[in-house]
C-alpha cells in the first residue's frame, strides 16, 4: 500500500538537510548559550548566525527576532504582551473570525482580563473588508492581529493595505505568517509589520521551535521569566538543535518549490471540480500547498477514514482542532452551512509532493465518493 502524505499544513517532513545540520547539536556541539565558557559562546554565536538568517529573510533587524517554542506560543506573547504593556490606557484588539485557534483562545482568555476584542468578517473568499477594518480603530486600540495565510481555506490577506491603515492610526500591527513563512512575500518594511510570528515545522523544518519578530522600539511584557534569555523577552534554555534547523529550513526554501506547489495544487483544484457537486472553499489564488472543498452530503470524516485505509493522510481542518468534532469556525465565517463544512477536506502538499502522488488520491478519491453517496441518507 502507498504511504501518500497530504497534510503538510499540520506539519511538514524535515528536510534531510536540515536533520543532516541539526545532528552535531545532539552530540558534539551541545553547548548551553548562557554558559561564559568557550563551548557556551561557541553556542551563543551559532544562534546569533541562525537568527540573522532568519531576519534576513523577511527584511528584519537580527536582533528583532526572539525565538520561541512555535507559533502558539509566539501568538500568545504578542497579544498578552502588548495588552499587559498597555492596559488600563489600552485595551481593544481587532481580529478576525478566521484566526488560527491560538489566537482565538488568547483572545477569549484576555476578555476575561479586562480587554476588548472586535472579531472582524470575512466575505466568502475570507477575506477582510479594508474599510471595515478602518471603523473599528479608535483611541484605546493596541493592535490589530490578522492571519495572513489562512491554515484552512489559504486566503492570503493584503498586509500591505492592512499595514498602511495601522502605521497611518498609530496602532500596532502583528500577523501570524506561519502557513504563509516563506512561500508568499513577508517584509516588515514594505508592509509597515511590527509583530510577526513565524514557525519551523510547516517549511520542513523541525518542531517545537518558532519565533517572534518584535519591531525596534516596541513595548511588550514577557510571558516567561527566568534567566533573562532572548534580551529578557522570552527566558529558558534556548533550543540550540531547533533553532539551528529552523534557520536551515529558512535558508533552503526555494521560490522553484512554490512553483512546483502552484503548478500541482491548481493541478489538483480543477481534478476535484470536475467531480459533480463539489465545492472549493476560499479563493483560487491561495496558499501554493493549500486545497480546501465541500464533497456535498458526504462526511469529511468518513472520507478522511476511507482515504486513510487507502495510505493516503488529510485533514478536516486545522490539526489543533482535529480531536473534536465542532465545525470549523472557519468554514463557517465564510458562509458554509454545517452540513458543507462536515462534508470539507482539507488537503495540503509540500515540494517533496509528486504529481503520481496526487492521481493516486484522485484515482481513491473518486471511488470513495461514489460509494459513500450511494450509502448517504442525505442523498435523494
């Protein structure tokens, strides 16, 4: 049986070349970088070289970028550290209906706090409305916090636009680009950014190990105290292997690879359609990895199931939410009813993603729908 992995969007395989860069880390060169001592400082360097890497790529300042244990943490240390560095003066963030759960959780808890959040719309593409947007800044407002790559329905957000409305009102702007690091445009100059969060284990490289970038100047109250690493920001031991995959993972990533991503994910968009009465879910132009359609009357989880006896690994949804059975809050923004959000898959590829793997899923894919049409109570 085939082992066909389509759900790079909940984690990545790690490149072989960063698993090559990363080993000396667990033998060798395991250096703790707080240590004065020769090996210490030998470890204290290779982090400084990962992280002007790594800021390098989205047009940052080396010492901008605090590393983190990944996106979820990175998300929480931006919103709880800037509404804790400003509140009671401020206390209104701006967001949207379409955030990773992280941010969703982070912002009910902050509620619960002292803050206010408004949750922006999304029309049926997810995207946000620019003047909306405007209306919702007033005077108590921190920051306005928006996905720019969807993880389920791959709707890429204008940051610029988005960016140029926060510098002009004085109010901070942070995006959680973990889906979108190094597959679409991310530069904080250009698109006015002042928080980014950024991960590893989505662009092949290894888990537990993200980053946030924090503009010069920015105020922020650290979630985590200990021993003053990360310029006070973020204390703990720092992650001396992950750190050094990650920067691998960024330094390897190819504009080639998202072509190969386009070409086979529009590829398999027009495949999919041409099975009668199913829907794709959010814009055309999207993530280069990202496929996301409603198989009318069909449960995506029991499509998922059949695919999964077939070797062939997808998702409903976003992998931190898989273990329940709630309809995506996604899905539902953009106007599904319950029925086509339970009847949704989410398939997502990566560069080591081949076109036979692809026929293989749509050969099993057909099949699997055919038959459990025939067996629905929902189809008359």
């Amino acid at each position: 049986m085939k082992n066909v992995y389509l759900d790079n969007a909940a984690t990545t395989k790690p490149d072989e070349k960063v698993v090559e860069t990363m080993l000396p880390y667990f033998k060798e060169k395991f250096g703790n970088a707080s240590s004065s001592h020769l090996v210490g400082q030998e470890a204290k360097n290779t982090i400084m070289k990962s992280r002007k890497i790594i800021a390098k790529s989205i047009g940052a300042k080396t010492h901008e970028i605090i590393f983190t244990s990944g996106g979820t943490e990175a998300n929480n240390f931006a919103l709880k550290g800037l509404f804790f560095e400003n509140y009671p003066e401020k206390n209104h963030i701006i967001t949207t209906k379409i955030e990773h759960d992280c941010i969703l959780k982070t912002c009910e808890w902050l509620e619960k706090q002292g803050a206010k959040i408004t949750y922006l719309n999304v029309n049926e593409e997810g995207f946000i409305d620019l003047e909306n947007l405007k209306t919702q800044i007033n005077s108590k407002t921190i920051v306005v916090s928006i996905i720019h790559g969807n993880n389920e329905i791959g709707t890429i957000q204008d940051l610029e636009s988005i960016g140029k409305i926060c510098r002009e009102r004085n109010v901070l702007f942070h995006t959680d680009a973990c889906q979108s690091f190094t597959k679409v445009f991310l530069n904080v100059k250009k698109q006015n950014l002042d928080l980014i969060t950024l991960n590893a284990h989505k662009i092949h490289g290894p888990q537990g190990v993200g980053a946030l970038y924090i503009r010069d100047g920015i105020k922020i109250t650290p979630l985590l105290h200990g021993g003053g690493q990360e310029k006070g920001l973020r204390s703990g031991t720092d992650n001396l292997s992950g750190i050094v995959g990650f920067a691998k993972s960024v330094d390897i990533a190819l504009q080639k690879d998202v072509k190969k991503m386009i070409e086979l994910r529009d590829y398999l968009i027009n495949e999919l359609l041409k099975i009668e009465n199913v829907k794709l879910n959010g814009p055309r132009e999207r993530l280069c990895n990202n496929i996301n359609v409603s198989f009318n009357n069909v449960e995506g989880e029991a499509i998922g199931g059949y695919l999964e006896n077939e070797g062939i690994f997808t998702s409903t949804g976003s992998a931190c939410m898989s273990n329940t059975l709630k309809t995506s809050h996604v899905l539902k923004a953009i106007g599904l009813t319950p029925l086509q959000s339970n009847s949704s898959l989410r398939i997502s590829i990566s560069k080591f993603t081949t076109k036979e793997e692809l026929d293989y899923f749509l050969e099993k894919i057909k099949n699997i729908i055919i038959k459990l049409r025939r067996i629905s109570p929902l189809v008359r």
